[in-house]
C-alpha cells in the first residue's frame, strides 16, 4: 500500500495546491505525510518546542493509535510519528486539530520556530508571550502559508544557542529590545521588544517576495545580490545596522538541574564571536543495556555515582539517545510536567527541558526516575553529543545501520558532538562545529565541520574498532 503512496503525499484534509516552487518542497508534516521504509511519517511542528503536559499526552495517543507507539525528536524541537498508515491522514490531522497542534491547515509546515529552551528559567528573559505572539501572526499571514518547511524563525535569549542555529529570521533578546538578524550575515537591527514578532514576520514576507524568481527554499538560497537587497529594505524599515557576529556553536543545555543565576551569554555584546529522525539504539545513558540495539531494554546500576541534591532548581533538562523516545519514557515525562510546571520544551539538540520548580530533594528524586528510564541526566554520559540519521532499516537511501553503529562505537563524552549519517544527505545534522560521519560504500568518512568549514576527510574502511577509534580521537580534538 506504502509503495503507490507519493513523497510527501498530502492527507484528505491537506490545504493543498501545486508546490510554489520548482520540484516542491518535500518536507513532511502533520496533512502531508513522507513515505519511508518503515511507513509514512508525520512531522508536528512545535513552535518553540513548548507542549503542555495535554498535548504531551495527545502526541503519544497519536503515536500509539496511528503509529509505531514512539517519539522522535528533530533537530528543529519539533516530533516525528514514524510507522504510519498511508491512509490514517485524516484521523491524525483531527487528533491533532482537536488537542490544538494543527491551529492552521494552511500553515502547518511554516510553524518552524525554534526557541531558548530555558529562556525565564534560569535568569535569562522570558519569551513564552514572544514566542506566541510570532506563531498567531504567522498562521494569520496569509503569505506566510507560503513559506517552505524548510525556512526557519528563531527567538533567541540573549546567550546564543539557537541564534547559533543559522536561522533565516533571528530575533535575538537585547535588554528592553531585540536584535533582528536576517539569514547568516553578521548584521542585526535593533528594534522595540515590543515590536519584534511583527518586525520577524515582514521579513519573512520580504524574503517571499524576494524570492520569486530566485525559486530559494530560505534566505541563505538567495543569490548573494538578492540577499543584500533583502537584508537592505529589511534594515530600511528598522534603523541603523549593528555588527553582531552569528555564534558558530550551538551550546545545549546540559543535563542535570539549572536554577535562576545559571545563564552564561555566549555573545557578548560587544559584538566579539564566541536538524532528522531517530530510530532505536542498543545502550541506555548512565546504565548497562543488551547488546541487541532492537531489542528490548533491561536497565542496570547507573554509571554514574549520585550526585548531592541541590537545594532547588528551575528547571531539570535531560538529553534522549538519539532522539528516539518510548511510550514509558514520553509518560514519565509528561507525568513529570504535569506534577510540576505544567509544560516540556523540546530543544533542537533532541533534549527535553522539564520546567520546575522543584525542591533540591524533588530534582533529585526526578532526574533519579529519568535516567532509571533510560534518559540522559548527566554530561558525562556516553551518549552526550552523540546523534544519528535513521538510518537502515527505516531509510531506502541509507547505507548503513548507523544508529547501532553509533552505539557500538560509543566512549568517553567527547569535546565535540558527533553526528552519524548514512548517505551524504545528513538528515538533521546540527550546526556549529561538530565530527560528521558519513556511511559510504567502502565504510566510512569523517569530517571536522565548523559552520560553512570542513577539514579534508579521512576514510576508516569496514572495520568496527578503527572506526571507534577515529570517532573517538576527532570528538576529543583540541581548540
């Protein structure tokens, strides 16, 4: 049945019409479904990666009814539904609508808002009020429904990480303001807080319009002509340029508890510089698992030896190997939510933020219960930075079994992320500086990447200890 179902087929109740531009964008979501070897697969965009505790619930009633029963966490924060009906469009669309993921048919592909996992949380500003404002204008663009699900709205706190993502519309927390960044140039407009959502929605709209006869998917697409007039007539409408270079590393949260004081800005103000779809993986963080990476888990005593309690915490944040989560894991951590701050927040690194508060004796008892279920709960895990493209068997075009790969091959937490692909696609690689492994017909290629940089490769054949080896010697590379 799969096979006479079209890439990115739309569902019944799907907006439709003809793609806008050239070859049409394939990029999945909820009312138009990707075909993979697994079956179709569905794409909720979560803007901000904020779910309440209810619509926590909804998406894994969603995943058990219509799928495979799992999460998967992208490199946007947003989930995937894997092992779907080709004809369950109709229902998943409904549940979906009715739990208030799907607010517009029309939009539900331009919804790609990343955010400060831990914006509030930890001394840093708030931007919930932000983040929601953006998200009603957009749906209420009608141009906006134009936008491809490829471009990109960032809400950056101050400190960098997600302005570190490269997205197409940066707005960046600045005091009593924001700093508007367009594309990855190192430019930025300053403007009222107040006005920053709106300002972030024209430029999306003065990106469309650009790009009509160019035929790009996002602002880096533009011809460099095209993208300098683009971030001209932006920059006409908000005032004077200031320089601000782009972080080129993407920091996450790290696991464990963060309270109000922990906020580190990773771009100073003076202006000096500092995306997939997971399967399943054969080893819990923090404890022993059988070597079947398909097989069922069976946890041991934790690696790590427990920590002193802090006497309170904001916020609890956990990493999820590869981004794959299981119904027990979802339930525990929506459970979590519902005890505490009411909410999770999906990071684009494929971690969960679990917003508190919570007693020193609360943070503990609840990161204990996190990592007993097979979440990452401290840095010092293994599977810390590690990430992997679906891979065989879910992926046609894959060559290789790199979510078991990664697995086998684990180590010490290395300096830098690393990052498993099976074809030269690198669905959901992150960004920044990071160790690109990719599968090829004679084994395997790895790569040092900083931003838009790329050291010259070199090529471990078919053998699993070298390949560790490398892997682990180019994670530990020094600055």
């Amino acid at each position: 049945m799969l096979a006479a179902m079209p890439d990115s087929a739309p569902s019944p109740l799907s907006a439709g019409g003809p793609a806008l531009r050239d070859g049409g964008d394939a990029c999945p979501g909820t009312l138009r479904l990707h075909r993979a070897d697994d079956g179709a697969l569905a794409r909720v965009r979560v803007p901000g990666g904020v779910l309440s505790a209810d619509r926590a619930e909804a998406l894994l009633a969603a995943a058990g009814r219509f799928g495979d029963g799992e999460l998967h966490l992208t490199s946007r924060g947003n989930v995937q539904l894997r092992g779907l009906g080709a004809e369950c469009g109709g229902g998943l669309a409904e549940l979906l609508a009715d739990a208030g993921l799907l607010p517009s048919a029309a939009h539900e592909r331009a919804r790609n808002i990343v955010a400060s996992p831990l914006a509030g949380l930890d001394g840093s500003p708030a931007l919930g009020e932000r983040l929601a404002e953006l998200d009603a204008l957009v749906c209420a663009s009608a141009a906006a429904a134009s936008l491809s699900g490829r471009f990109l709205f960032a809400l950056d706190d101050g400190r960098g990480d997600v302005d570190a993502l490269g997205a197409d519309v940066t707005l960046i927390a600045d005091g009593d303001a924001f700093l508007l960044r367009i594309g990855p140039g190192d430019e930025v407009f300053r403007i009222p807080a107040a006005e920053g959502p709106r300002a972030a929605l024209r430029a999306a709209e003065a990106f469309l319009r650009a790009a009509r006869d160019a035929g790009a998917w996002r602002v880096k697409d533009l011809p460099d002509p095209v993208r300098s007039e683009l971030v001209r007539a932006v920059g006409a409408a908000a005032g004077p340029a200031e320089h601000r270079p782009r972080p080129r590393t993407a920091k996450a949260p790290e696991p464990g508890t963060h309270g109000p004081g922990d906020a580190v800005e990773t771009t100073p103000r003076s202006g000096a510089a500092p995306e997939t779809t997971p399967g399943s993986t054969d080893a819990l963080p923090g404890a022993h698992r059988h070597a079947n990476p398909h097989g069922p888990a069976h946890t041991a005593a934790p690696d790590n030896p427990p920590q002193a309690p802090p006497a309170s915490a904001a916020a609890l944040a956990v990493d999820v190997p590869l981004g794959r989560l299981t119904p027990g894991q979802w339930r525990l951590l929506t459970a979590t939510a519902r005890r505490y701050g009411g909410e999770l927040r999906l990071t684009p690194w494929r971690g969960i933020v679990v917003p508190g508060p919570f007693t020193g004796a609360e943070a503990a008892d609840a990161l204990g219960a996190l990592a007993a279920a097979g979440l990452i709960t401290s840095p010092d895990s293994p599977w810390t930075g590690v990430g992997a493209c679906i891979g065989r068997p879910g992926c046609a075009k894959s060559l290789a079994d790199v979510r078991a790969e990664a697995g086998a091959a684990l180590g010490p937490a290395g300096r830098l992320p690393v990052y498993w692909s099976g074809c030269e696609r690198r669905c959901g690689h992150p960004h920044g500086e990071w160790i690109d492994v990719v599968a090829t017909p004679d084994g395997h290629r790895i790569s040092y990447v900083r931003g838009e940089r790329r050291d010259p490769p070199a090529t471990v054949r078919d053998d699993p200890a070298a390949l560790a080896a490398a892997v682990a010697a180019a994670r530990a590379r020094a600055l």
